[in-house]
C-alpha cells in the first residue's frame, strides 16, 4: 500500500472528513515520528509496534564500481519492531490461508 492508497481508505471510513484534512493528519503523524527519530527518540505506537534508530558503526566498504576499499562512516539507522499483537495477526491470518 502506498500514501495515496492509505489515505483514500481513510477517507472512505471516514466519509465526514475531506480528503485534505486526512492527507493532513497523515502528514502531521508522520513529521512527528521523523521528528523524534531525528532527535534518537523512540516512537511506540500501541498494538502496532515501535520505531527507533540505532547507530551503524563505521566500517570498511568497497566500491562496486572498482572494487576499491572505502570508509564507511557510522550512521544512524530506523528500526521497526512489530508489536506482539501485530505479529499474531500477521501469523493467524498466514496460518489461516
């Protein structure tokens, strides 16, 4: 599913609120999470899962085009960890069908 997608089955659950507000409030959720990701904070969101980052240490790459070693600084990486109620979900309705 993709943003568009996602906000046309919102408005269609909610057919009281106009597609700009819901394209808004997708919009504010989002900025918030990335907004406390970029400040190393955690976002959980209940029943769903959790987000956070951690830091990629530095390390040796090569470069694909030649082959030649290159330092890879660290970097801070976003991590999902799914909740436990959305991985019974996910494995009922695998078991499922």
């Amino acid at each position: 599913m993709i943003r568009s997608q996602l906000v046309g089955r919102l408005v269609k659950a909610h057919p009281h609120l106009p597609q700009s507000m819901v394209e808004a409030a997708l919009d504010t959720i989002l900025i918030e999470i990335m907004d406390r990701l970029a400040r190393g904070q955690r976002v959980e969101i209940r029943g769903f899962g959790s987000f956070a980052t951690k830091i990629r240490d530095s390390r040796m790459g090569r470069n694909p085009k030649t082959g030649e070693p290159i330092q890879l600084n660290s970097k801070q990486i976003p991590r999902f960890r799914a909740s436990k109620h959305l991985l019974e979900q996910l494995n009922r309705s695998r078991t499922a069908g």
